[in-house]
C-alpha cells in the first residue's frame, strides 16, 4: 500500500505546553527511524512546510512532493479541561478530481487515523513508550498488501 505513494512528509504539531517541542522531537525522530528502517522515503519537515508547494526551504525531497503521503503527528488534550494527553497519528493523501469534476481543485483525504493516550505528568517519557508502537502499527498498515 505505502507503494501507492512515492514518499512521506512528516511533521509534528506539538503541544503548547513546555514539554511539546521536545515529545515532537522524540516522536518525529522514532517516525524517521522506522522508516529508514523499512526504507521509506521520508522527510520531516515544519507544518508550515508541509502543504502543496514543491518542497521545503530545509531540504531537498528525493521524491514527487504533491503525491506524497502526508504523516500527521499530533499532540492535543483528551477532552476539555483534561490533564491527559494524546499522541496521534493520521495520515492523508492528495484525491485528484473525479472526471466529471474537471477544474476542481484536489482535496486532501485521510487514510489512516490512530491514537495513543499519554500519562498525565509523565509526558515526555510516555512519548517514548508510545510512539515506537504507534508509528510500528502505521507502518505495518501502510505496507500490507492490498487484498
């Protein structure tokens, strides 16, 4: 499945709380691990970066930019008010316009959409503990085979 797309661009939307950046850090750098791993192309870059343009300013992309698959990591409260945090993983694509809707811009679509729940006052190290299991399941879901 993860064939359908010619690379992946990650970014991070970390928390506004002081431990935000640096559980973007530690779960963006486990998400470049695994995919050099299973050798996926990969480049992380800021939110800012991540839209349609042809790439970042930071690096080169070694592959199609539009078509890439966007990785979406994101850290928000569980609910309101709560103290508990989510880590989240969604994945998106560009959907080209059906044929009868010629003109129309592409609209992007989600393909995967995950979560992990992160201890409250432990987010740091639960960032650690969560995020290899979390990206392990989005990359053993986006390289199956498609049936």
């Amino acid at each position: 499945m993860i064939d359908a797309w010619p690379g992946i661009v990650l970014f991070c939307m970390p928390s506004r709380e002081a431990w935000g950046a640096t559980a973007c850090g530690l779960a963006s750098r486990e998400a470049e691990r695994q995919a050099t791993a299973a050798a996926i192309k990969l480049i992380a870059v800021s939110a800012a970066e991540a839209g349609l343009s042809q790439g970042p300013n930071s690096a080169a992309p070694s592959f199609v930019w539009p078509q890439a698959l966007r990785l979406f990591l994101q850290f928000h409260p569980v609910g309101d008010g709560s103290k508990r945090w989510r880590l989240s993983t969604k994945a998106y694509e560009l959907t080209p316009p059906a044929p009868g809707q010629a003109g129309q811009a592409p609209k992007w679509h989600y393909v995967y959409d995950h979560f992990s729940v992160l201890d409250e006052g432990k987010e740091i190290g639960a960032t650690q503990e969560a995020a290899p299991p979390l990206l392990e399941r989005f990359f053993a879901t986006m390289t199956k085979q498609r049936s």
